[in-house]
C-alpha cells in the first residue's frame, strides 16, 4: 500500500464531527517528492495544506471536493 497520507486528527475541534472538503493539487498517479504541496483540506475559515510524506506515485482515495473527517485514509505514496 506504500506511505499513507491521513488527515490529521488535529483539524477539528474534539466536539467539532462534521467532515470538511479536500481539494487535490496533483492527479491520480502523479509522481510527487517528499513534501511537496499536495492537496488543501478545507476546514470552517480555514485552508490547510497537505504535504506528501514520502516520494513516488500517488494514488487518490476520495474524490476531488470529496468530504473527509480527521482519520481518513485520503490517499497512498507508492
């Protein structure tokens, strides 16, 4: 499965449980290097930007715009 790029558990408040919207800046199966700017999670008035944990290829979990919670799998580095 390679590296895994989760979302944060830090992103919401403890009593905050509602999802907020990821927006990819790289496409399925793009070649990515460690750290670069990846996607931005979009969280009440906040933009949050994901950074690659690894290099390799990327493989998306959840749609463009799809909504995520703290925890989820979003996707892969292979």
């Amino acid at each position: 499965m390679g590296t895994p790029l989760i979302i944060p558990q830090d992103l919401w408040d403890e009593d905050d449980a509602t999802g907020s919207t990821l927006i990819w800046l790289v496409e399925d199966g793009s070649q990515v290097a460690k750290g670069d700017l990846i996607a931005e999670v979009l969280v009440e008035k906040l933009t949050m930007e994901l950074e690659a944990p690894a290099s390799g290829t990327i493989r998306i979990h959840v749609e463009p715009e799809g909504v995520v919670n703290r925890g989820d799998l979003v996707a892969s580095i292979e």
